[in-house]
C-alpha cells in the first residue's frame, strides 16, 4: 500500500511536460506578462514542452529556453489521432494535473454574402420558438431586483 501510494505522489513529477507547438512566432518572456523581459523568440512550430498553467500564460521549455508564452500561441498534444493501444489514461492525468485534457475546442462564426441577405426567406416556426424565450417587463424587473442590479443608461456609440 505505501509503494501505491508513493507511485501516486510521483506520478505528477514523471508526467510533468505536455508536448505542444508553437502555432505562430512569439516571444518567450521570463514572467507571465505583456511587459516582461523577452527572453527568446520563438518560431512557428516549434516543438516545446508546456510545464506550467498560470492565468492565460504557460511556461515552457523550448530549445532557447525555458519561459513563458501565452496560451493560444500554442497547440497542445498531437494534431494526428490517438495512438494505437491509447487509453485515455494520459487525458486523465492531464486533466489531474492542469485542469484540461489538452483537448481544444474551437468555434467560430460565419458572416452572410449580399447573396443570401437577398434570398433570405422569413421562417414563422422559428420566430414563434424565439419569441418564447422572451421576458416581460415585470419579470425582468424581479430578475433585477433579485441581482441587486440598478438601472443606467447609456448612449449608443456613434
């Protein structure tokens, strides 16, 4: 039972670095800030090892060096499938260890063309779902009041 127990206490220490690549050139800073001495320059794909989370900063070691750079400037893992015979037991450590399983999760918005705004057809179904969601004044009156909120107005931007 002490061995188990000791395997669990180092088991931090042995899987410690979680490979990553740098996903666009970026400086490697000494502390985890904006204006903190630069320590290197790091080029896009990069191989690194992220060591540490801290706000949205990661320290890493690089091969120039070891320090900070900010987390959306890296890619975590490996962009290719899981390896033959995976078990899933690493997402679990990391998620044990930094709070994340390194899985990304990205999205995004698309704008309309002039070509579909022109072709656009109203959907009455759809509108009466919307509309459901819809809160009258009283209640959200009571919602602000249980929030403690206050009432300000404030111009529209120019």
């Amino acid at each position: 039972m002490k061995r188990f127990a000791a395997l669990l206490v180092m088991l931090p220490l042995v899987c410690s670095a979680e490979p990553a690549t740098v996903i666009r050139a970026t400086e490697l800073k000494q502390e985890p800030a904006s204006d903190a001495a630069t320590v290197a320059t790091l080029a896009e794909n990069t191989a690194v090892d992220a060591l540490e989370r801290r706000s949205g900063w990661t320290r890493i070691k690089a091969p120039s060096g070891e320090g900070w750079v900010r987390m959306l400037s890296l890619r975590f893992g490996s962009a290719t499938a899981a390896k033959p015979g995976a078990s899933g037991a690493s997402q679990m450590f990391n998620v044990a260890r930094t709070g994340t399983s390194g899985t990304q999760v990205t999205t995004g918005v698309r704008g309309l063309d002039a070509e579909q705004l022109a072709n656009a057809q109203p959907n009455p179904a759809e509108l009466a779902k919307l509309e459901k969601f819809a809160a009258d004044r009283d209640a959200a009156a009571q919602f602000a009041a249980q929030g403690k909120l206050t009432t300000r107005s404030v111009e529209y931007p120019k």
